[in-house]
C-alpha cells in the first residue's frame, strides 16, 4: 500500500478538517508560548520552595548536574507566597490542556509526513517536535496524576517531572525560536476564515475557526472553575470539583481542614503518640540533647500564628491559628542562643515519602515557625500531627512535618 494512500494517516487526502490551518495552529501556539513560559517559572519556584541543597533530605534527584541549580533560600515573606505560586502552578497547568491537546490535533497531520528527514536541519526539527510533543503529554499527564493523587507511573514523581520538564522546555524554547516569528505573522496578517485549510480536500466546515476557539477556551475556563478554588479557599472549595481535596467536606470543628496523609495512612500507632510514650528528641550544639514530653513542651513559652498549609498537588487551606513552641526556642534549649541553625526533623510516620524534612535557618528563625501543638484553640487531631508538628510560613505542605519524633539542629 502506497504511503500516499487516503486511507494512511501518510497521505495528506486522509486529513479532512477544514479547520486546520495556520491561523488556527498559531493562536494556540501564542496561548501555549505565554501559558507554558508561566508554568516553568512557577514550576522553578516550587522547585526552590523545597530547599533542594539542604542535605540530600529535601532532594534525592539522582545526577541532576547543572539542571538542580539552586536558586536562593526560600523566604518565609509573605507567609503566603507558595500557596500563589503553586496555586498558579497548578490551576494554570489544567486550564491549559484543552490548548495543548487542540494544538496537537492541529499539526497532528505533520507527525505523519514522509520522508521523515529530507534535510539535516529537518531531521533535527522532526526530533525537536517529538521531545516537544512527548514531553508535554508525560509533564501534563504526571501533573494532573499528581494533582490527583493517583500515582500511576514508575518510580517517584519528583525526580520524574523534574527531569521531565528539563526535556519538555529545552525543545519548547528551540520550537519557540523558529515558530514564533511565523506566528506572529500569521496571526496579524489575516482573517482566520479567509484563509484556506491546510488539508487538500477539505469536507464542509460545521463550526468557524473562531468558534472552535471559543470551545477550547470554554473547556480551559470550566477547568478553571472547577479547579481554581481548591487553592482560593473559603466558599470557592465547593467549585474544586475536579480537585480531590476541593470539593471534599472535611469535617467541622478546630481541626475541620484539609488533610494529604491520614495517621492510619501514614502508620502511625496511637499507642507511640500516648502521653506517657511520646517524647521529643532535641539535639544540638556539641550533641547537647533533651527530652521533652507534650505536658512539658506545654510549659515552655506558647506563641500563635495565623497561616495556611498549601501542598504541591495546589490545594490550600485557609489561615488556621496554630499555638505552639517556636522554633528558635527549641534550638536555644540545645546550645543555640544567638542566630537558629538549620533544623532536621524527623517524623513517626512510617509510610509515604517525607519521612524526614530539613528546614533552612532563616525558617527556623522566623518567630511564626512553631512546633504547633494546637490548632484553633484545640489539640490537634491525629490527623493533623498530634502530638506536635511543624508549621512554617510559606513552605509546602511536606515539609511542614506532622508527628514530630526528633529535631536535629546544626549544619546540615
């Protein structure tokens, strides 16, 4: 059978849409060119939130070289900066498939084009548009799965869109280079339904260039609303239908907010958590050690702070007023009177990944940065880290450890 054939995907008489066209293809380029460039940024700045040179702890990503370059010590101002990037990050990244799933559909007809290389130069933009192609679908697809909590794919996520999106935007910015100029062009200088389609024999059109826009800007913008408020909080929670957490009632009551591990979940045993078993392990300057039990944490100076919790997958909880020890009080039991170190904590939890999680020194420092012990004038609920857990402001969910076992404070 011949490649040209209208009966191969080879052959351009297999291609009927009488929408594709250049008009088209490039207004959803511009959408993505803006739209993906945001999503880097954020992703950089998720990326950083993390302190990834702390230790390995933060960042167990093998060999990642130049790419794990570290950008600066994440700030704990204003208290919530990752909430908004995330949120961003996130909500903007589902908003953006139907855009990127009509681009494909739109220049779908060129991945099939013969010969394969007619040039060098050709060969290496064909093999720039399959990294384009391949890693847009692997870093959308491995971030919605994220977002959604199911973890379909080998190995860890992390790593997995780290390297991912390394790939995805070296080939999105050569793309970039050599489109964007043409589409500009294309986009300023016609009407879009003056122009011809790109298919040879075209069937009869049923909707105009501009409502298939508008359809795919329909289908961004319930994406938004459906997703949007899991990071908007309050009354917008119940819009997040698409977010497993957003739409979720988590119950009422002080500890009535959203939650990622459950202590069953997480394997911790009520039995390490009672009164009489629990103890905090501090250990600093010299190896100074102390043990501390929740009656005796109790004692010590109990300060407040109003923020939320925001985790990688984009949701976020409102402000919540969490009572507890702060940080820097803690390092100063164990030898550390003046300027706080960087802190290791160590939770009871015994699955899921953050089981450890460092924390920079100027985190530590920040006097709202508590070994919370109460949330909203109440105990917090085994959910919620009791006996003790940290909260930080502006740092994601994880490294806001619940069940807190031990603390190591020094140069990590």
């Amino acid at each position: 059978m011949r490649h040209d054939d209208p009966r191969l995907p080879t052959s351009p008489g297999f291609w009927r849409s009488p929408l594709r066209g250049t008009w088209f293809t490039s207004v959803l380029g511009l959408v993505l060119l803006v739209g993906i460039t945001v999503l880097f940024v954020t992703g950089l700045l998720s990326y950083a939130a993390y302190n990834p040179d702390l230790a390995p702890v933060n960042d167990q990503t093998p060999d990642k070289g130049a790419l794990g370059f570290y950008l600066f010590s994440w700030p704990t101002d204003p208290y919530w900066l990752y909430r908004v990037t995330q949120g961003l990050h996130v909500t903007l990244g589902i908003a953006l498939v139907p855009v990127l799933l009509a681009k494909l559909w739109s220049v779908v007809p060129k991945l099939f084009t013969l010969p394969p290389a007619r040039s060098l130069a050709h060969a290496l933009e064909r093999v720039s548009l399959l990294l384009l192609v391949g890693g847009g679908l692997f870093e959308f697809t491995t971030g919605v799965l994220n977002v959604q909590l199911d973890y379909l794919f080998p190995g860890s996520f992390y790593p997995l869109h780290f390297y991912g999106a390394w790939v995805f935007f070296a080939a999105f910015l050569a793309h970039a280079a050599l489109k964007t100029p043409a589409a500009l062009r294309a986009v300023r200088g016609r009407r879009p339904d003056e122009e011809e389609s790109v298919a040879p024999r075209p069937d009869p059109p049923t909707v105009s260039r501009r409502g298939a826009l508008r359809f795919v800007g329909g289908a961004s913008l319930l994406l938004l609303v459906t997703t949007a408020g899991q990071s908007i909080g309050g009354v917008w929670r119940r819009t997040a239908l698409l977010a497993p957490h957003g739409g979720a009632d988590p119950g009422s009551g002080p500890n009535g907010f959203q939650i990622n591990k459950t202590a069953a979940y997480a394997g911790i045993d009520t039995q390490e958590t009672g009164e009489e078993a629990w103890r905090l392990v501090v250990t600093g300057l010299g190896g100074r050690t102390v043990r501390l039990s929740r009656t005796q944490l109790l004692q010590l100076p109990q300060h407040s702070a109003a923020l939320p919790i925001a985790c990688v997958e984009g949701w976020s909880t409102a402000d919540q007023w969490w009572r507890g020890v702060r940080l820097r009080d803690l390092a100063a039991l164990v030898g550390y009177d003046g300027d706080p170190p960087d802190v290791l904590v160590e939770s009871l939890q015994r699955h899921g990944a953050f089981r450890r999680a460092a924390l920079r020194a100027n985190q530590v420092a920040d006097p709202r940065s508590l070994l919370a012990l109460q949330v909203n004038g109440e105990d917090l609920s085994p959910d919620h880290g009791y006996p003790a857990r940290v909260i930080v402001p502006a740092a994601p969910g994880v490294l806001n450890t619940k069940w807190v076992a031990r603390m190591t404070f020094g140069d990590l």
